[in-house]
C-alpha cells in the first residue's frame, strides 16, 4: 500500500481535522497538500542577516496553512506529515542547488541539531526526519544526496522565542560544532544545510561556521519556510521576494 493510500485509510480509521483548514475526516487535505507542495521556492535573505549566512531558499512563507502543518509535525507529533514537509524542503534543496542529475556529485543534506532534552520531550527529531524524507524524495529524482548529521550542540541555549534578532546571534554564536571523527566525511559532496524554518537566519549562520571550521564548504541552505516581516500598519506583507527569515 503507498503511503498515501495509507495514510488515507488511517484518515477513515482514526478521523482527525485537517491541521492545516480544519476540514474534517482527514489530517491533511488536499487543499493544504498542494499550497504547501505546489508552492515556487525562493531566496529567503533574513533581514539583517548576520555574517557568514549561506543564500537560503525557502519552500513557503511561515503562515497559513503551512504554519500549522510545520507545528503539528514539530510540536504535536503528527509523523505522517513529514512526507509533504520534506518532499517541500526537497523541492527548496533543488533551488538552491540546481542539479544536472546523476553526474553531480553528491549532495549532502546537514540538518540543524536539536538538543538531546528537546528531542526526548518531543519524542522525535523533527528537523532530522525531515531531512531524511528530503534525502528520498530528491534520490528519487535522480538526485544524488544523502543526510549527513555531522553537527551537534556543545554548549546550552537560550529559549529564542523571545529574542530579537541581535540577541538571537549572542545567543547562538559558537554553539555548535561538528561530532569527532565526522569532519572527514565533508568533502565527499556539496553541503547543503537544511532546517525546517528560517527567522534571523542565526542557527543557519553558526552552522556553516562550524562547518567551515572543519573544512567543509557550505553552498546553500533550504528549509521548509521562512518567516515573513510585515511593515508597520495593518495588512501591508512585504513582497515574497522580501521574505525575512528561522532561526
């Protein structure tokens, strides 16, 4: 059975509202499927972004339908949409890198790290398992790439939900690093980091630091979405193309 005909029987068994619009009978529906997997991926320069971030190209903006899918897989354990998340970072991977096919050589997808308390209250790696979705779908492709976990934590953070964007750099800086005896594997292809949503663009900053310092060359980053700054007064969005970026 494929997994969407799987995920449809389970739909029938278990119903649940679509995370995305709320209509019933179905977790996700089509509706929200295809703004999430049909969006056009584009750059997603951070405002202010801070030194050394890598271009980053996001599927889709952070809101709407795609917000509530994102924090359902996040936060609320909803695995079965990791398949449309990643297929979405995949198609931001191939912006960001464009491919000739099988005689590229091969992409390596590094995911950002999560901190071993996080994934144990949450259950799962989010980020990793998007990555590992994105991985399939792009192979599937005639893609060449594979996941490479080659970064973690070595020192604690702050909460940066309510951090500014200077704060979140501080906050950040140095925080990460790659695994011993992993650095060797990062000239076997090109490096692409990926994330599941791009704010300030701190995270994506500090990892390609990290990298850098271990030899490896980072030529992009992708992630699922990017946040959106709005200017001041109601119902004025900047334009796609302005779209201020993760973490």
């Amino acid at each position: 059975m494929s997994v969407t005909l799987f995920d449809a029987a389970l739909d029938l068994l278990v119903p649940v509202p679509c995370v995305g619009c709320g209509t019933p009978h179905i977790q996700l529906c089509a509706a929200c499927r295809a703004e999430l997997e049909g969006a056009r991926p584009r750059a997603a320069r951070p405002h202010a972004a801070p030194p050394g971030l890598p271009e980053v190209y996001a599927a889709t903006t952070y809101e709407g339908a795609a917000r509530q899918i994102l924090l359902a897989h996040k936060e609320r354990g909803a695995l079965r949409l990791a398949q449309p998340l990643g297929r979405a970072l995949a198609a931001a991977v191939r912006a960001a890198v464009p491919t000739g096919g099988a005689r590229d050589s091969p992409l390596l997808l590094v995911p950002m790290p999560s901190a071993t308390a996080t994934v144990r209250a949450r259950g799962h790696d989010p980020t990793r398992r998007l990555t590992l979705v994105a991985a399939r779908a792009l192979r599937r492709a005639g893609v060449p790439a594979r996941v490479l976990a080659v970064l973690r934590q070595r020192r604690g953070t702050a909460d940066q939900s309510e951090l500014g964007a200077a704060e979140r750099l501080r906050n950040l800086s140095g925080a990460l690093t790659v695994r011993p005896h992993r650095g060797g594997q990062l000239g076997r292809g090109r490096i692409v980091l990926v994330d599941d949503l791009v704010t300030t663009g701190a995270t994506l900053a500090d990892a390609a630091r990290a990298l850098a310092e271990a030899g490896g060359d980072v030529l992009a980053a992708a992630v699922v979405a990017a946040t959106v700054r709005r200017r001041p007064g109601p119902g004025r969005p900047l334009s796609p193309g302005s779209w201020a970026s993760g973490r």
